[in-house]
C-alpha cells in the first residue's frame, strides 16, 4: 500500500516555469472561463450594470450628506434645504439597497439555473464518452466533476463580476467626488489604495499560484493514500505492516500540511498588511494627518476635510470584497479549467442509422478485426495490426503473457475506446456506426473490474432487460449459479447492496454474468467470467455459457487455460501482436507461446494438485 508519488512540480524542484508557459495558462484559463460562462455572459452583464448604478448610489448619499452638513455649518443654514438633502439621501439609499438585492438574486438564479445546466450538460457528456474514461479514473473523480467543480463556479457566476464591478464603480466615483473637492488631499488618499493593491497583487503572483497548485497535489495525495489506507488495513494488519502503512499515510498528511504552510503563511502576512491599509482608522488617520498638514499650509480649508471624512473612509470596505474573493476565484477558474477540459474529451463517433433498404455486406454475426492498431499514448502501441475473425456460434478464447494486451483488445469491441487504426466490424458494419444503444444491445460483457450499482438484486439485473419478469431472472440467475444465494438473502431479490447483501467478489460477478446472460446479446465478451468463482460452481457456469454459445458470438479472455481447452479457436496475442492461432491440440506442440504458457499452466496445476494431497502440519 504505497502512495505514488506524481512527478515534481517546478516549483517543488526549485524552478520556475518559463513566463511563456506561466502565460499559456492564464490564457488557457481565460479561455475556459469565457466558454464555460458563455450562456449566462449575457445575463450577467445585465446584473453588472445593475450592480454599477448601485455602486454610484452608494456613494451619493454621503455627498448629500456632506452638502447638508456644509449648509448647517454657513452663516445663512437653510434648514428646508437640509430636510430636502438628507430625505434626498434616504431615498437613494433605499433605491441603492433595491438595486443590490435585485442583481444579487437575480445572479444567484442565473447561478442555480446554469448549475443545473452544466451538471445536465457532463451528465450528457459523460454518455458518450469511451467507458474506458471511467476505467482511468475513480467515483471520486467523477463526482468531483459533477458536484464539486460546478459547485466552485458559484463564485465565479454570483459573485465574481458584481463584486468587481462594485471594487471598481464606488472607488472611482468616489475620488472624482473628492478630486472636486480637493486634488492634492485625493491623490493623499491614493497612498492607502496603491498599498492594498499591491499587497493583493502579490497575494495573487505567480509564486502564490504555484504553491496554491503545490498544495492541491499534496491534497490528491492525501485522498488516494487515504483509500488505500482504508482499503488495504485488513491485509497490511495480517502481515503485521500496519505501522508502514500508518507512516505511509502520515507521510501524505505531513506533506499536504507543510505545503499548506508554505502557501498560507505569506498569504496571512499579505492579507493583514492590506486589511490595515484599508481599514477605515488607518484611512482617517491618513486624511487627518494630511488634513492637518494641508490647512497648517493654507492649501485647503478645515471644511475641506469632511467630504474625506465621510465619503472616503468607505473606500476600503468596496475593495475588502476583491482580496477575499480572491481564493474563491481561483479555485473557480480551476474548476472551470477542469470542466472545460472535460467537455473538450473526444467522444465515441455517433451511430450512424443503417440506411433503409439496403444491405450491409457481410455475414451476420462475424465479427472482423481489419489491421487494428491501438495506444493509450499516441507514442506507444498495445496492439499493433490486429486481423482475426470471431464466427457465429463459436467461442474464442484469447491467451497471452501478462501484458500481452488481452484486455485491451476486449475492451476495443465493445467500444471503451476506438481503434486507433484499421476498424472492427460486426455483421461487415463498422461498429462506430453504431448507436450507443445499439451497440450495447448486440454486445454484452462481464469483466473481472465487477461494477454494481447501489440498489437492490433486482435493481441490478434489470440495468439488462427492464421490463423481465420474475421467471426471466430467475432463469438468468440460475444459469449463473447465483440464484440459491440470492434466495437466501433477507429480502431475496430485493435485498439492498452493501445493507442486507454482502457479496463476496465471486458473487458479485455471478451476478454481474447473470446481468450479461439476461441482455441476451448475440456476442459476449468474457474476461475470465469465472476467475473468483469457486470450484464447485465453476464447472455449472462453464456449462451455462456452453449452452448459451448457440448462435453467439462469445470472446472469452482466459488466464487459466485448463479452463480453455474445449473451445473451438484459440488466439494468441504476446506484446501486442497476434502471433499464433487454432485449438488447443494443435497449439500445445506447435513450439509456440501457446506451448510456453501450457508448460507453466501444468506445473502451476501439478504443484496445486500436490499440494492438495499432502498433510498440513
């Protein structure tokens, strides 16, 4: 149970990376902001300049406010006039509070609806992706996309623009305001301004972004170790490795916890520097003091100092909202880079509808692998130029060293991926042009990666066939030698997963081959159906898919091969390439790998076989 750890970062190596890349990502992320937020621009833009005549209103009352006090304090106070001014400045301050709430919450339901759009929108997505994405990735990950990613962007749609906008609108509302008043005292009241922002630019440098992603590795780090952790205690505690897997496990803790520091650290420090500047004390003592110094000078008069007293002291409370947001918009444009990302997946080609009247040419039922090449990694090839036939009413098995690329070649048929070169065919039709639906109704498969859903027995079966009834599932389930389990559940068939039916793993999969021999498909793809089932059943399910090859297609991937030995054609594929092929009598002395593997098969077998027979002392 060791935690893998993913290559170095050039910050955790001490480098930097070059300013053109650190460029290409900011673009990169833009880019991804702009698409994913493209349907609700509009919307927001309109909240924007709701936000924006708010903003000026925030600022007016205490103008209104500052000239009733200039009026109180002349020779002449018209008190009629201070009523007008100061009503004048209630009124704006209601129509400044109506105008918020309403581009608040109408960006808070652009937000609930775009949410409910995307999750919509991946959810479609994540159907035409190849299924062996989800094999490359856990439920975690997947649910990270749908409620944790789309959830980030809450900020970045609700918040975000407003808030900017907002920063933006009061403070210079608010100095062209004062510049009237007084230029010299204004360009005073920039020094507290020019100290938070760069105290916020540095909050959000490139070093900050850098260990800001430093640490959202070491958090990855700390998931997977904690699965494994999880995962894996029974066995490291029976081969008394528990203490190796705690230090492994708190090796991930110290790791997330120091790069924690490393990148909070100087964000507090940054964050109470700039909190200070802007805090309204620090801002009056700044006014105050050049107050002082400018009337001490004769450049302005002790009335001069009011409208700095009551408009500008709310300069800093409009850009507090930019440097707390700061964290909650990175993390949304990450997300937004991830979901962007995700939507730029390839996805399976669409089925194309067989055109009517006209006939495929080809023999139902064959399938025909044509030079078929194929690589996770376009610079390495697990197969490579693949040619073979599957018949109607035979079944195959396929054989081969570890490594040798049987799995994959499984998986490419019923699509998890596409082919990189050359083409399967089914009945002389391409299966990409298939439809998704049809695909899966013409091939069934049953892998050792057993996936059930949460749900009952029942639940389960019915993913097949929906509309089966009793009678079908229980031929189904007996065919499979699972019934009698099933049965004796606490509630049978409707007894939940993982509530009241634990499964072993040989169970799990007789019920996920049960699932396959209900669909009914023509063509089957086993991945040794019966690799976790125990030797009494083996044999009864051996005989169930026997009887089932009747007028299918069945592809079996074999890792025993006493298990093959009756089967009408064997494939041998080793390092990707398909180098030998026909029955077991004639593969078991032709000198090949099939021989190889024959050899080991039977010592393996032998040596069980002795080892049966012995005493256990």
């Amino acid at each position: 149970m060791t935690v893998q750890a993913a290559p170095l970062t050039a910050v955790e190596t001490g480098n930097r990376p070059p300013r053109a890349q650190q460029k290409a990502q900011k673009q990169r992320e833009a880019q991804a902001r702009k698409e994913i937020l493209a349907p609700v621009n509009g919307a927001l833009t309109a909240a924007s300049l709701i936000v924006a005549v708010a903003s000026v209103a925030n600022v007016v009352p205490f103008v209104l406010i500052v000239e009733a006090c200039r009026e109180l304090l002349s020779d002449r106070a018209d008190s009629d006039r201070v009523w007008v001014l100061l009503w004048s400045a209630v009124i704006v301050l209601i129509v400044r509070g109506v105008l918020q709430a309403v581009a608040l919450t109408w960006s808070h339901h652009v937000d609930g609806g775009f949410q409910l759009a995307v999750r919509r929108s991946l959810a479609d997505k994540l159907t035409r992706v190849p299924l062996g994405w989800f094999g490359e990735r856990t439920s975690g990950d997947v649910k990270k996309y749908l409620q944790d990613d789309v959830e980030a962007l809450h900020y970045l749609v609700a918040h975000a623009r407003l808030d900017f906008v907002g920063g933006v609108v009061v403070p210079v509302v608010t100095l062209a305001y004062l510049c009237t008043v007084d230029w010299r005292l204004t360009l005073v009241l920039l020094i507290p301004l020019l100290a938070y922002g760069i105290s916020l630019s540095r909050m959000m440098d490139r070093t900050s972004r850098d260990r800001l992603a430093v640490y959202n590795r070491w958090e990855r780090r700390v998931q997977a170790a904690t699965i494994e952790f999880v995962d894996g205690i029974q066995v490291v505690r029976a081969f008394g490795q528990a203490g190796r897997a705690h230090h492994e496990f708190q090796a991930a803790v110290d790791g997330q916890t120091t790069a924690f520091t490393r990148w909070k650290t100087p964000m507090i420090r940054l964050q109470a520097i700039a909190d200070i500047t802007v805090a309204p004390v620090f801002v009056m003592l700044v006014i105050v003091a050049a107050g002082l110094g400018a009337v001490g000078l004769d450049w302005a008069q002790p009335l001069d100092l009011l409208p700095f007293l009551l408009v500008g002291l709310g300069l800093g409370s409009s850009l507090l909202g930019l440097g707390y947001g700061g964290e909650a918009l990175r993390a949304a444009g990450a997300a937004a880079v991830r979901l962007y990302d995700l939507q730029q997946t390839p996805e399976l080609r669409s089925g194309a509808p067989e055109p009517a009247g006209e006939e495929v040419g080809g023999e139902p039922g064959l399938v025909r692998f044509e030079g078929v090449s194929f690589g996770y990694r376009d610079d390495h090839q697990v197969l490579r130029d693949i040619d073979l036939e599957l018949r109607p009413g035979t079944l195959t098995a396929l054989v081969g060293p570890s490594g040798s690329g049987k799995s994959t070649l499984a998986e490419l048929l019923p699509r998890f991926y596409d082919v990189g070169a050359g083409r399967i065919t089914i009945g002389g039709r391409d299966i990409r042009d298939f439809g998704s639906d049809e695909l899966y109704r013409t091939v069934g498969f049953v892998f050792q990666d057993v996936r059930l859903i949460r749900g009952s027995i029942r639940d389960n079966l019915l993913l097949a066939r929906p509309d089966s009834d009793d009678a079908t599932l229980r031929t189904a389930t007996r065919a499979a030698q699972i019934h009698d389990r099933i049965t004796a559940l606490p509630r049978g068939y409707d007894s939940e997963i993982g509530v009241d039916a634990i499964l072993s793993g040989g169970e799990a999969q007789r019920l996920s081959i049960a699932r396959a021999l209900l669909a009914d498909t023509p063509l089957l793809v086993l991945d040794e159906a019966t690799a976790f089932a125990d030797p009494e059943s083996e044999a009864a399910v051996q005989d169930a898919l026997a009887r089932l090859v009747a007028g299918r297609t069945v592809l079996v991937i074999a890792h025993r091969l006493h298990t093959i030995t009756g089967v009408d054609r064997i494939l041998v594929l080793d390092n990707g390439v398909l180098v030998e092929q026909g029955t077991h009598e004639q593969l078991k002395t032709a000198g090949g790998t099939y021989q190889r593997l024959w050899e080991i098969n039977e010592a393996a077998v032998g040596a069980v076989a002795t080892a049966d027979s012995g005493d256990i002392r």
